[in-house]
C-alpha cells in the first residue's frame, strides 16, 4: 500500500495506525530506557497527532481544489506542514542550556524524527516508514555505544591550594599539559600574609564520555608537598 488514494477504507486507515503506534511505542521504548524526558507516551502521541493529520487529509482529497463558483481553494498540503511547524516549538522547549552546556538537543530531534514518521504513516507510506524507523532505531541504539566510546573535549576546573614550599605555577602547568590537559584560562589568589596562593584553571581534556575517572595528575598533585588541597570538578554532561 502506498500513496493517497482518493477513497480510504478502514482496513487502510487501520494499517496506518498500527504502523504508527508501533513506531511510536518503539522509539518511546528507546528513550524511556535512557531516562529521557520524551518517552512512551511522548512520542506516541506525537506520532499518532502526525499520523491522523495524515489520514485526515486523505480523507480529504475527494473534496479538495476550488469548487465551481467559489473563490476558495482546498489546500490540504498545509495540515501537515502545520504540524512538523508546531513540532518546532514543542522540540525547541526540550532544548535546556545549562552555563555552557545544551541539554535536550536529542530529545528535541527524537520528537521531530516521530512526527516525519507518523506523516509517513499516516499517508499510506509504509515502507518509507517502516525504512526509517529502523534506520532511527540503528542510530538510537547502535551509534549510542559508538558516541559514548568516541574522545571529545571533556571541561572541568581544578583548584590547587598551595603552601609556599608548594611547586611553582610554571610547574604545575607543564604537569597539566604533559597530561593531555589543554588549559582554556587560569587564574591566581594570593595570601600576602601566609605567603600561600590559590590556583584555578579552566582545562579541556581528550576522552570519552563514559570515561569518569579521577584524571591521574590529580593525584600526582595531591601528594606533592606543598600542596595543601586540590580539587578536580569535571562540567556536567
């Protein structure tokens, strides 16, 4: 089955719905599991609302363009374009920013993805539908394990509080770089009085985002002498 006819069965309409709520439960099932926000009844209804525009429209079609003696004209297109419209806001309000970091940017195509899927659907394309709802469900799962595995730009702040004995600024950053550490900013407080000093530095480093490991020159750092205190806070993912 495949295209719009002009005249819809229910045995159509009902074929439509079922390949639709599967592909919905199916993602759904995906990112509930993840803990996402967009979950089961997400993207079920998000999927059922593009499906059913779709249906609605092609129920349509015997009734579309412009009537003799009338001025208007059907355009039955603009159904559907209104609801992957809408879908923007609703994915856009997913989207969080946290200082730095965006949160929700997958959740937010998640839901666009269910909406293409459900208008597939919904309009008697099945195995267009069918054809990308695996494909979604390859990069949903398969390339999950692959991005948690790949190296990329980890931020985090390490503050070292040191005694006068305690080794030099000049030092410490060629430690820092010699550990893979490439040093965004940092920044000194010093105590005149006790001759100590505090440093802060902004680090980027190299590794993948399952890697949650104290990095090893913290600990290096910890037991040098002079070193009262250090603190290493990785950036929230």
């Amino acid at each position: 089955m495949s295209g719009l006819p002009l005249h819809l069965s229910w045995s159509d309409i009902a074929i439509r719905l079922l390949c639709t709520v599967l592909a919905g439960a199916l993602i759904g099932i995906n990112r509930g599991e993840h803990g996402r926000p967009a979950g089961l009844r997400t993207t079920l209804l998000v999927s059922l609302a593009a499906s059913l525009s779709m249906i609605q429209m092609n129920l349509l079609l015997p009734v579309a363009g412009k009537p003799p003696g009338s001025f208007a004209v059907l355009d039955l297109m603009r159904l559907p374009l209104g609801i992957l419209s809408g879908m923007g806001f609703i994915g856009a309000g997913a989207i969080v920013r946290r200082d730095n970091f965006v949160v929700g940017v997958t959740t937010a195509a998640t839901l666009w993805f269910v909406t293409v899927l459900g208008l597939c659907f919904g309009g008697g394309q099945i195995i267009l539908g069918l054809v990308g709802l695996a494909s979604g469900l390859i990069v949903l799962t398969g390339l999950k394990h692959f991005e948690d595995r790949m190296k990329h730009d980890q931020q985090g702040t390490l503050s070292i509080v040191l005694d006068p004995s305690g080794p030099g600024e000049d030092e410490i950053r060629t430690g820092l770089l010699t550990a893979g550490f490439k040093i965004v900013s940092c920044g000194a407080i010093y105590n005149s009085a006790a001759g100590g000093r505090q440093l802060n530095c902004q680090l980027l480093l190299r590794a993948a985002a399952q890697e949650t490991n104290v990095p090893d020159i913290v600990r290096v750092l910890a037991h040098r002498p002079g070193v009262n205190s250090i603190a290493w806070a990785p950036q929230a993912k």
